[in-house]
C-alpha cells in the first residue's frame, strides 16, 4: 500500500513504539502514588514532559497534557474565555478551522457567546484586513489553526498574534497539522497557548498537548489534580512518553520538510502534465510541504479515490459525509470554490514514510485511469 493520507494520521514510528513497550510492561504504576512503582512512574512522566518542552522550545511547566488536540482545544478557548476580563465577551475563529473547532465555535454562540469569523482569500491565505476590522478591545480570545488541514495554506500565526496583544486578547492556535511538519518554538511563536496531537508526528493516538504560556490565566475545565490542577485525570504514561519519542525524532525537521515539498511537487508537475484538467488549490499560497489538495477536471472524489484504491493508494477527498450524501468542503467553500469543484476535492498528503518510487509508481498507474474517465465526462457534458 502508498499510504498518502499523512494529515489524516501517521503511522507510529518503530522507535515510538520501542519507547512505549517497556511503560506499557513495566511502569504502569500511577505517577500520582507515593510508593516506589508509583514515584518510577513520575520521573518517567517527568523526563517525558522535560523531552517535549526542549524539543518545542518551552517550559516544562508550561505543558499539560491531554488526550489530543480536540481536548486541548476545549480546554484552552473554554478556559481563556472564562478567565477574560470583565467586557471582553467576544471569541474569534478562521472561517476554515479545523470540522470539529466549528462545532465549539457553534456551541458557544449557542450559549450566547459573540463569535466572529476572519474570511480567507480565494488562494486560501487568512484575510489580513478583515482581522484588523474583527480583533478590537472587546475580544476575550483569538483561536487560529497554524496550517489548515485540507489545503495546507499556513496561517500567519505572528502577525495575528500582534493583532491580538495590542487588543489585550489572548491567542490559542491549534498547530495539529503544523508541529512534525515545519520548524516549530513555542517561545518565539506569539501564542499563548498552543494544540496538538502525537498521532500527527508518527506518535500514538489519544495523546497531546496543550502548551500554555506561564503567566497566562486558565480555568480548569477537567477537576483534578493531575497537571498542577490545570487537567484532571490520571496521565496516559505511555502515550506521553511515545509522544515524547516521536518529537525527539523532528530535531530534523527542516530536512524532512525539504525532502516533501520536492516529492509534492514533482507529484504535482507529473499529474498537470498527464492529466492537464489537473487544478492544484493553494499552489502559490505559503503551505506545509507535503499536502497537495486537487482536482481532476470535475471527476467526483468517489470515483478517484475507488481507482486509487483498486492501485493500493490511500488518499482521502474534501468532502463531508451527512445522512443524504457528500457535502462540499468547508474550506473549500469558504474560499469561493463551486460546489461541483469542491466535491471533485482530492487531498494527497504525504509524510515521513512516503519515497520517490511511490510518486513515480502513481504518476504511472494513476492518469492512465482517470484521462479515459475525464474524456467521457466531456463527450456527455451538455
């Protein structure tokens, strides 16, 4: 199988799993317990948040784990809100935020909450002008994503930030899809707090991390006393001490990024030239260097991604499931793309384990499959 579906989630690198097999054995102990298997366990848990903090470039004290970036989501809009001060009552999100970030934007406009959205341009780039207009001295909290999960187009996070402190807001952003792909240093970022997800980065699912810069003001949204009482619930040892494995293997990352932006475009050279209906989005926008977001004429993402997956390649398509079928993307949308085109949306995302013999043995097989579909999706349009 080519696995192409790197943004989706990452396959556990050996080492992760080699640093997680003796926690899941032999220091299973809770690191809350005063006993000896228990106080084992809190210097692995110690030495683990020590790992992440030097590799993110922050303070140990300044992480506090969680089961993902979903949670650290919550937890960092949901806390900052309620630690605002009084007269700021207003959350602003991009309108291309990660599906599940826009169901809590929802929710707390639902509750009464004032939520505003910053548009994005037609490449994809926040809308920069309309962020200045939005973000002005009511605004308790800014949540931005780093890099957007669909197209890739990044965000820019240190401008934003300006934005935001000279507003006396505070600035969450969810970096799911940018730590493990491009340099990252939470110290020099301008967020106050900080998401993400070890599944992203070849680590193991149910674990991440929200970085909270020391000083800022968080209210707890899990009661515990676990995480200096920031996060309750007993810590998942091993999969932090995976997570930690798996970032002590991007000291090299801007190598990594390099080596996937010449497999991305190469990729992308060889389908415009052998399916010239090719139409790459966010191409000359600023991107993580291994997502190609695409589409073949208006062929539907269905029928590709079935080819696709008659040649053992797993991709995935910019649409959404509901009870009545396929929705078009919403970062499509967003961007002003037809709903025909956006259901055509085909995202190739490609990641540490991915080769050049891959992408040459799909601009191979793939085009000789789709020029016959596209040629009769010509002869019948009206």
């Amino acid at each position: 199988m080519i696995y192409l579906d790197h943004n989706a989630t990452t396959p556990p690198a050996p080492a992760v799993i080699a640093a997680m097999l003796p926690v899941l054995s032999g220091v299973w102990a809770n690191s809350s317990s005063q006993h000896g298997p228990g106080q084992d366990a809190k210097r692995a848990l110690g030495a683990a948040r020590a790992t992440v903090a030097r590799v993110l470039g922050c303070k140990p004290v300044e992480v506090i784990f969680t089961s993902g970036a979903t949670e650290a989501n919550h937890l960092a809009v949901r806390g900052l809100l309620a630690s605002a001060a009084p007269g700021r009552n207003r959350v602003i999100f991009s309108s291309v935020e990660h599906a599940g970030h826009l169901r809590l934007a929802r929710s707390l406009a639902q509750a009464g909450i004032q939520v505003d959205f910053i548009p994005v341009r037609a490449d994809g780039t926040l809308d920069m002008a309309a962020a200045k207009a939005l973000i002005t001295a009511d605004v308790a909290l800014v949540s931005l994503m780093a890099a957007n999960n669909e197209t890739g187009a990044l965000m820019p996070v240190t401008e934003v930030a300006a934005l935001t402190h000279a507003a006396g807001a505070a600035l969450h952003v969810d970096a799911t899809q940018f730590i493990g792909k491009q340099p990252f240093n939470f110290a020099s970022c301008g967020a106050d707090a900080v998401s993400l997800s070890a599944h992203k980065f070849q680590g193991p699912k149910g674990v991440g991390a929200l970085l909270l810069r020391q000083g800022v003001a968080l209210m707890t949204q899990t009661l515990g006393s676990q995480e200096r009482g920031r996060r309750g619930g007993t810590e998942n040892l091993a999969g932090i001490v995976g997570m930690a494995a798996a970032l002590e293997l991007l000291d090299d990352v801007g190598t990594q990024a390099a080596r996937l932006t010449t497999l991305r475009n190469t990729l992308e050279a060889g389908l415009i030239r052998a399916i010239p209906e090719t139409h790459v989005w966010c191409q000359t926008a600023p991107r993580l260097p291994g997502t190609c977001y695409l589409r073949f004429g208006q062929l539907s993402a269905d029928v590709v991604l079935q080819r696709l997956d008659r040649l053992g390649v797993a991709a995935s398509s910019g649409a959404a499931c509901s009870s009545g079928g396929s929705e078009p993307s919403h970062v499509l949308t967003a961007m002003g793309v037809p709903a025909e085109e956006a259901l055509a949306a085909v995202r190739f995302s490609l990641g540490a384990t991915n080769t050049p013999a891959e992408v040459n043995h799909l601009l191979q097989t793939l085009p000789p499959l789709l020029v016959p579909l596209l040629h009769e999706e010509m002869l019948t349009a009206p």
